[in-house]
C-alpha cells in the first residue's frame, strides 16, 4: 500500500468529505450508539459521523500512520486506532460500520466486506462507498504515460488498480443477509482550476503507486508529461476551468 499523505489529500477536502455526506445521509437509523469508520483517513469522514450522530461511541481506523495522526489532531476526543480492514473483526453491539473510499485498495475487498456484514447484529448498517472511476481519463492516462517514456522500466510492475465489479456483484454477496440492500452511481463533476489542479487531485491517490516507485529524479519529468496530457483530455470550460468527471459507487446493507 502506499504511504498516504493528509495534507495532499486534504487539498480537496470540499469536494472528497462531499460522498461521506451523501453516504451518511441515506443510512437509516436514526440513533445509533456505536460506529465504527472504517479506513478513517485524516478524520475528515469521521468528523461528519461526529456531528450527525454526536451520542454514538465513535471509533476510526486506518493503516497509515500519517492519516491517524491528521484524525487525532482534527477530533482529539475520539479514539482513532491502527488495524487493516482485512483482518479486523467489528465488537458485539456495533450499529454501523461506515467506509468511505477504503475498499477499493483492500485486496479481496467484497470477501471482506460480506466476512464484516455477517459479524453485524440483526438491524445493524454497512456503508460503504468507492471511486468506481478506473476507465476515467485520470486512471487511463496514467498507465500510458508510464509506459511511454523513460520511467517505463521503474514501472513495468506498477499499473491502476483493478476495475470494480458491477453493482449487481455486490448485491448478491451481501443479499443472502440482509434485510435490504440501497446501492446507486453518482458521477460527480468537480470544478476543477486547470490541470494542474486535476494532477494534484489524483497525486493523493491513483498516482501515489507510480510516484513511489519512481526514482525521486524522475518524478518531475514524469508529472510534467502526465500533466500534459491531462490539459489535452480534459477540456477548457467557457470560464476557463475544467471538469473532472467522477464517478462513485456507494451501498448501503441493513444487516437481516
């Protein structure tokens, strides 16, 4: 996994925090009294569970250092703690499990999912939402330019992560214990300043793999031709900015 920086990823706070929102705002329950925020990141997704459900017992956790660092500073009260989705197992009780772009990167995530959803009592919600934007220019761009220059050798073994399966995968992994299931597409369009705000966008996440196994010399180079063709695909709106179109998957099981 790569080492994930807050502060990159904080750049876009507005338009990220925007999908914990609107995930957060379809689970049904009303008052629930343990929560769980799975992959917490820098506390920003948290935060919003926080305000929403402010009686809960309200715990987060994440593999990065980094991240847990940025939580803790944002939301001192909360307990944030190390663990991998993976291998984590929910406490008895737990009323929600929340995910806000984290499962994506868990390998064998939907096996996980479904291990963590059977854990949950009768009534108890899992929430879950993941950039569903793999045949997006950003993503698609990416692997051509590491193929294309003078960094194809450093990164012969590095490449987007794999596309979701569709939603109908999910729901039958999740349908044989639920007692209903929501799950829909939300293609996003943020506004964007240039391309070098859409570079910075995707540095904190889909390109973090290829920086990391660049050479530091080469990085540059390799962003400046990344860049470049990003300004090519993404066109110039009227008032000069751009749109990144962006596409989520979000789901949300009550567990039968």
């Amino acid at each position: 996994m790569a080492e994930w920086s807050a502060g990159q990823y904080l750049k876009f706070a507005d338009e990220r925090t925007r999908a914990v929102r609107e995930l957060a705002a379809r689970v049904p329950l009303e008052a629930p009294q343990r929560i769980v925020d799975i992959g917490c990141g820098p506390g920003n997704s948290t935060e919003v569970l926080a305000q929403l459900w402010p009686q809960a017992a309200l715990a987060g956790f994440d593999t990065s250092p980094e991240m847990l660092a940025a939580a803790r500073r944002r939301l001192p009260a909360v307990p944030f703690f190390a663990a991998d989705a993976a291998g984590w197992q929910p406490e008895a009780g737990t009323d929600l499990l929340f995910s806000n772009a984290v499962f994506q990167w868990v390998p064998d995530h939907a096996a996980v999912m479904t291990r963590l959803f059977r854990a949950l009592k009768p009534g108890a919600v899992l929430a879950v939402q993941m950039p569903d934007n793999t045949a997006e220019m950003t993503h698609r761009l990416a692997g051509a330019v590491a193929a294309g220059g003078p960094w194809a050798a450093a990164l012969s073994g590095v490449s987007v992560r794999p596309a979701l399966p569709e939603p109908g995968f999910y729901y039958d992994c999740l349908a044989p214990h639920a007692a209903g299931i929501d799950i829909w597409h939300t293609v996003y369009n943020h506004v964007m300043a240039d391309a070098a705000a859409i570079v910075e966008w995707v540095k904190g996440t889909s390109l973090l793999p290829f920086l990391e196994a660049l050479p530091a010399e080469m990085r540059a180079p390799f962003l400046d031709a990344y860049r470049t063709r990003i300004a090519e695909a993404y066109a110039v709106r009227a008032d000069g900015r751009r749109l990144l179109r962006f596409p989520r998957l979000f789901m949300v099981a009550v567990r039968g």
